[in-house]
C-alpha cells in the first residue's frame, strides 16, 4: 500500500511543485523546532551513552547491598529481638549520621586525590594518572564507603516503612563507619605516596607474580594462546608502568636514594622470581614476544637470494620468539635508574644496587640460561660505562672506597654466575636425572613442564612428547623404550651444561681482561689490584668448576645407550691444562703489580694488596721450581726478591712501636726466610730434575743484589737473623707454608724413585740399606739424612751458595746436620768411585 502511494505520487506534477516549494521557501521556525528535537534526541543518547558504563558497578553495588541486607533480615527472622532495645529516634539519627560519615569521608578522600591530581598529574603520563585514580588500596576504600553509606540508605527507607532494624545490622554499620574513620588517614597518606615506586612495586610486582602464575600449570588455560597473550601484554602493561613511576619519581618527585635502592630491590626480586616460571612455560607460548631476525646474503642459501634478486626486496626476516624480552624490560629500568645515580656521582647506591645482581646470576645457573646470563652482564657493563672513576690517591678517601667496591661487585658478578652452577652440581647427580626423566608423565599437556630440569633441556622434552603422542595416535602403544628416551633427554641436558661452561670460560679473556687493561691505563693502581683478586678467586672457582662437570658427565656415560648418537665432548685433562694456565697467568699478572704496590699507600680497614701478591708471588715461585718451569720463574722470581726484601723494611716500621722486640725480629724477618727456603728450593729441585736453568734464574738477582752492597755486612746479618730463629723453640707465623713446600718436595723425590722417609727402602746408614740413585750429591745427602728437616731449604741456599760468597769468609752460617761435610764426602766419594771405574 505504501509503495502504491508513494508511486502515485511520484506521477503527480502537484506533488513535484508542492515538494519543491516545501524545500525552497525558507520556514525558519518549523527548521529551528526540528533542529531542536534532534539535538535534543542527540544530547539525551550521549547522556545514556555516559550513563551505560557506571549502570553495571550500580547495580553490582546494589545486589552486594541487598545480599548483605538479607543475611541480617534473614538472621532477625531465625532469631528476633525486642523491639524496644533502640528507640526509633536513637535508630533514625544513627543511620543518619553513618550515611552522613559515609558521605563526608568520600567527599573528603575525592578531595585529597583531586589535590594532589591537581599537583602532579598534569605532568605524569596517561598510564600514571589511571594507575592514581584506581590505586588498589583506595578503590577497596571507596567499596567499603558506598557499601555503608548505600546499606544505611536502604535501612532508612526501611525504617521510613515501618520496618523494624535488627542490631545485628546497625552493629555492622558502626563498624564499617569506624572503619572509614580510622582507615581515612591510613589511606590517604597511602594514596598521597602512590606515585613513588616503593609504595606502587609491591603491589605490580605481585600482579606480574599472579599472571606468571596464570601462564604456567596448573593456571587457568595456561595452554590456550589467547590466555598467554592476554597475560603477556597485562605484564607489559604493569612493566610500563613500573618504569614510568620510576623516571616519574626521579624527575618530577624527587625521590631519594633509598627510595631508588627499594625499586632496584623490587626489581631484582622479579628476576629473581622469574627463572621459577620460565622453566615451566612451553617454548612456543605467546608469553614471549616475538622479533625479526636477518640473515647475512653471504650465508644465505640460494632460494633466498634468487628470490630477492628477482623481487628487488631484501632478504624476508625471520619471525623467532624473544625469550627474553621480560629480563630486558625489567634489566632496563635498573638501568634508568643506575643512569640517574651516574649523574649524581653516586657510586655507593650503585654499588648497592649491583649487588643485588649477584645472586641473580647464581640463579641462571640452574637453567643453562645463556642468554639470560649475556643479557645481564651486558646491561651492568652498561652500567659500569657511566660511572666515571676518579683518581684518588687517599685510602682513606670515602670515594676510594666507594668506588673500590664498585669494582670488587663487578668481578663477584662473574664470581656468582661460576659459584651458581658450581652449586647446581654439587646437589645435581645423574641418577636423580634419570629418575626425573623416568617419572615423567609424557601424555600429559603439562607434566613435562613441572620436572624442574633446567630451562636449556625443555625444548628436548617438549619434541619428546609430540613424538611420542603421535606414535601413540599411529601404532596405538607406545613403542620407544625407555632407556632411548633417556639418552636423548639427557644428550640435550649435557650439551646445555657444557654450553653454559663454554660461556663462562669466555669471561676470563671478554669480561676481565678489557677492565684490567682499562685500569691501569687510567692509573688506577687500587682498583686493578682488587679487580685482579677477584679474578684469581673466579680462576679457582673456575678450577674447581671443570672438576665438577668432568664427573657429573663421567657419571652420565652410563646412559649414552645410542652409540651413533652424538655425544658430548669433554677432555678433562685439557680443560684441567687450561684452568691450571689461566690460574697462572692471573696469578703472575698480580706479582708483576708488585713493583707499583710497594709505594702505594694503605690503611688497617683496607685489604693488604701487597702482602697477599707477596705471598702468592713466593708460592708462585715454589709451583715454578716445582713443575720444572724456568720460563715463568725467570718472569716472576727477580720481582718476587725485590718485593721480599722491601717487605723486611717495610714490616720493620709497622712493628717498630711492639713491645716485645722478640716478637719484632720474628715478624719482620719471615720475609726473609720465606726467600731463603725457596731460593734453596730452587737448589733443590735444580738438582732433582738436574736443571741449573731453574738454579741460574734464582742465582742471577742474588749476585746482583750481593755484588751491589756491602755483602760482609748483609751475610753477617742473615747469620745473625737465621741464628737467633734457630734457637726459638716455637712455631713461626708462616711456618706451615714452608712445610707445605718441604712436604711436596719429598713427593717429588718419592716420583722421582727416590725413597725418602719413612718409607721402607729408604737409606739406613746403620742397616746398610741402598744407596740413593741420583746424579746429584745434594739430592742423595738430602735422602740419605732421612728427608727434609724444618729448615732444608734454607740450608741448602747457605750450604751451596751463600757459605761460598766471598763476603761469607769467618761467618757461621746455619749448617743443620753439618750438610757442608755431607755433600763435601759424597762428592769425593763419587770421584773417587768414577775414578775406580776409570781404572
């Protein structure tokens, strides 16, 4: 019918003129009342459109209100109560007065906010301002404020009807108005410091546990990828957040340095925490980002290249996931704030804020996490960069120290990440590997992710289970054994492992010797002596190390039941070699500094650079003579007597003030004797491998210091020094060193086929046993007197070297068991027995 009409109309010539007329004649009243009605159609939609979206919490907040309502009425009918215990006066003014606390205290906590809105919010970023405006703590308050105010509103209504109010009701009102009260300054304040980060962390730092906890089993629809990338992007989200609170906080809020510390410490506690979730999440999860990556043209294969040749584009990226966009993220926030401490010149907060890291890089030791061990060193290089280290000669200068454990927390970072896998192994085995690998159910969705084996071997596992699913789905049982199962989980486990240790080896050459070098090219003698003490302790720990992996894989053969599957390869007799060398050269590296660390200057409460490479330098020394090393005893040993001769004086004035002189002479000699035994030492071992190169190397200073002073006088004093020693019956201060030395040389000699006692063949003068066999008249006396003495090396030095000194002429050198006499015979008794061969 409309069509009808409308098409007869369309036929009319009336209709055509009347229409145009209509459209032409301005009728400006009936267009304004039209204008009218659709604005006023438009203005009433916005005003639903703003209306909907509070509708919802509305009518939420009235169910809760209602539902708490009918729990007391539903009490009142179960258990009812006379009546006339309140008046309806006493009622009325309390529910009165708890909707007005209620409505006063919201007003006044809006009031608060829009105050400090007002002040800080204008330059803080979007995310900031709706982080303010729906803190956790403040929107828990409001709840509780509407909740009251609404229920004392009902009440009233209530009461207006006639309906009687039960106590049970009006008791929680007045609780929940005294909880407004007194919770209005607690919350204030909180809401006033919600911007600075030590207040906001601890509660993103929880919501980031919550949703890792979401993305691993057993979480809700940890599996599902719509779940991991919700929870991922919520974590990033609290992330961005966390980092504009921070450079909020130090631009605009000012925030002191212990606030900083607390945010770094927040932030060291998610990386802490975070390797205990990684673990567990599938390797192509949406939790983890995903990035571009290039391939070079030079190794790209020819697909490839003839199709980019003939597009005229570059070479298509990649698409791999970022598995560690999370440590990144939060690396870089310290960073920000490590960067504000660089400006301030404030080396003892990052000093602090470093050794946060250090147990962290223990942690990624129990995964074989590589890149998560790169990634952090690289960013606290990053941060060492800024720190401008300045040129302090004061020990007692506060930024000398300061800065002096700048440096020791650099060199225990790398210590950390050594200690964590040398702590993994030490509770790891391969029979608790075998048995985990074993109870692994491998038809479940997340048993594989809940084993606790290290992050490196989930990949393995994840391959294992999709094959054996499938093998499952064809042949309808399982038929791979468990012993081939096992030898794959476990060849990945060892690779990951020696990986891990292919990295750390690398820090030796990438990570300590670039900060050595740079020091002493800035002068900064004190700072490279306690980065290369650092260094020696990462060497022995290092050593250590190479002992643990050396077993836990010999322990793990058992299990390579795939012969022509590969294995790892690990020659422990190599890595030994290159442990022992590294320690070495670290180690000589610290004796050559010696020269400088005479004149530096030190106090009590700073650590005896001088002594300590003292001391290793004469042990150095010993392990020289000992392994037959001419080379590095010839590098070493001038610097060592030098130092050991500055060391008498120098110790002689730091006892000067003793009370009792006998302890004076006894410290400040030990020096000395320490010399004296290993310059015999090397006598000793010279003759032991018949080597005069390790003798000539020792002999050359001495003649020259001797050739340089007045030897009578010195000769008469180390007389007068080692005579006075000998008659004291007790135990010298270094007295253990020495006897280390004497012990490992009678082992020497036990190598060498000589019998030294106690041993049963040794030489019994008496009883006529064998005549030590050796080329060298010393090394036979030296057994045939039944083994080392407390003093053999000393003696040896006096009886072959310095008793011969024309300087030595009259004086009455210790000779312990008349050893002059001894060689003096057996070497006319091996003349006069070459002589009878002769004949």
């Amino acid at each position: 019918m409309k069509i009808f009409i409308r098409n007869n109309l369309y036929r009319s010539k009336k209709f055509w003129l009347t229409k145009k007329w209509f459209e032409e004649k301005p009728i400006f009243s009936f267009w304004a009342k039209i204008f009218k009605l659709d604005f006023n159609i438009n203005k009433g939609k916005y005003s639903a459109r703003l209306l909907w979206p509070s509708i919802f919490p509305f009518i939420r907040t009235l169910i809760y209100s209602v539902f708490i309502i009918a729990i007391f009425e539903t009490y009142s009918y179960f258990f009812p109560v006379d009546q006339k215990i309140f008046s309806d006066q006493v009622t009325d003014t309390l529910l009165s007065a708890i909707a007005s606390v209620s409505g006063v205290f919201l007003g006044l906590y809006f009031t608060a906010v829009s105050g400090i809105a007002s002040n800080f919010l204008l330059r803080a970023t979007q995310n900031i301002r709706r982080y303010f405006l729906s803190t956790p703590i403040g929107e828990q308050y409001v709840k509780t404020v509407a909740l009251t105010g609404i229920i004392s509103i009902f009440y009233l209504l209530a009461k207006s009807f006639g309906h009687p109010i039960h106590p049970v009701g009006l008791v929680f009102l007045c609780i929940g108005g005294a909880y407004i009260i007194i919770r209005f300054w607690s919350v204030g304040s909180n809401v006033f410091y919600s911007l600075e980060p030590t207040v906001a962390l601890p509660s993103i730092g929880k919501n980031i546990a919550d949703l890792l906890r979401g993305v691993t089993p057993p979480g809700f629809k940890w599996d599902k990828p719509a779940i991991q990338n919700h929870q991922r992007r919520l974590v990033s989200d609290n992330l961005e957040l966390a980092k504009d609170l921070i450079n909020f906080g130090i631009k605009e809020i000012k925030l002191s340095n212990e606030q900083l510390h607390i945010a770094l410490r927040y932030l060291g506690g998610l990386l802490f925490l975070y390797p205990q979730y990684k673990k567990k999440i599938p390797t192509n999860s949406f939790w983890f980002k995903t990035k571009n990556q290039y391939d070079s043209w030079t190794l790209a294969d020819s697909t490839q290249i003839a199709l980019a040749l003939n597009t005229g584009t570059s070479l298509q990226p990649k698409t791999i996931k970022d598995f560690t966009w999370f440590e990144e993220e939060t690396l870089d926030m310290s960073v920000n704030i490590f960067e504000f401490y660089a400006k301030e010149k404030n080396v003892a907060s990052v000093f602090q804020g470093l050794e946060l890291f250090v147990e962290i890089a223990e942690v990624y030791a129990n995964d074989f996490d590589e890149e998560g061990l790169k990634l952090l060193l690289q960013k606290t290089e990053k941060v060492a960069g800024l720190i401008d280290l300045e040129k302090v000669a004061d020990p007692k200068n506060v930024r000398y120290k300061e800065q002096m454990a700048f440096i020791d927390t650099q060199g225990r970072l790398a210590i950390g990440a050594v200690l964590g896998l040398a702590r993994y192994l030490d509770t790891a085995s391969a029979e608790s590997l075998s048995t985990t690998i074993s109870n692994i159910k491998w038809y479940s969705n997340r048993d594989i992710y809940l084993t606790g084996l290290p992050l490196s071997v989930l990949s393995r596992l994840e391959s294992t289970a999709s094959d054996l699913k499938a093998e499952m789905l064809i042949e309808g049982k399982q038929l791979s054994p468990e012993w081939y199962i096992r030898t794959l989980c476990v060849q990945k486990y060892l690779f990951a492992l020696l990986g891990y240790f292919k990295y750390l080896k690398t820090l030796h050459s990438t990570y300590f010797e670039p900060k050595l070098g740079k020091l002493l090219a800035e002068d900064q003698l004190g700072l490279a002596v306690q980065l290369v003490q650092r260094w020696i302790e990462f060497t022995h720990k290092y050593n250590r190390l190479v002992g643990l992996i050396a077993k836990h894989i010999e322990d793990c053969v058992p299990y390579h039941q795939v012969k022509d599957l590969s294995w790892i390869e690990f020659s422990a007799d190599e890595e030994y070699k290159t442990a022992r060398d590294r320690e070495k050269e670290v180690t000589d590296k610290m004796i050559r500094l010696l020269p400088r660390l005479m004149t530096m200057p030190t106090e009590s409460d700073m650590p005896d650079y001088f002594g300590q490479a003292l001391t290793q330098g004469v042990q150095a020394c010993y392990e020289a003579c000992e392994e037959n090393d001419p080379v590095r005893l010839k590098a070493i040993f001038p610097v060592v007597f030098i130092a050991s001769l500055s060391a008498f004086d120098m110790t002689r004035v730091r006892v000067q003030n003793w009370s009792e002189e006998q302890s004076k002479i006894i410290y400040s000699t030990e020096p000395l004797i320490n010399l004296y035994e290993l310059s015999g030492f090397a006598k000793l071992y010279s003759e032991l491998y018949q080597n005069t190169e390790l003798w000539n190397v020792v002999q050359t200073p001495w003649d020259t210091y001797l050739g340089g002073i007045d030897a009578v006088q010195e000769i008469t004093r180390i007389a007068a020094i080692t005579n006075y020693r000998c008659g004291l019956f007790m135990i010298m201060p270094q007295a253990t060193l020495r006897t280390n030395w004497q012990m490992r040389f009678s082992n020497k000699m036990r190598e060498q086929g000589l019998a030294v006692f106690p041993d049963s063949r040794s030489y019994d003068y008496v009883n006529g046993r064998e005549d030590p066999a050796h080329a060298s008249a010393v090394i036979r006396v030296v057994t045939r007197s039944g083994g080392l003495s407390l003093s053999t090396g000393q003696t040896v030095f006096f009886v072959t070297y310095l008793s011969q000194h024309p300087g030595a002429t009259g004086i009455d050198l210790p000779d312990q068991r008349d050893m002059r006499e001894q060689i003096q015979r057996e070497e006319e008794r091996s003349n006069e027995e070459e002589n009878n061969d002769y004949e």
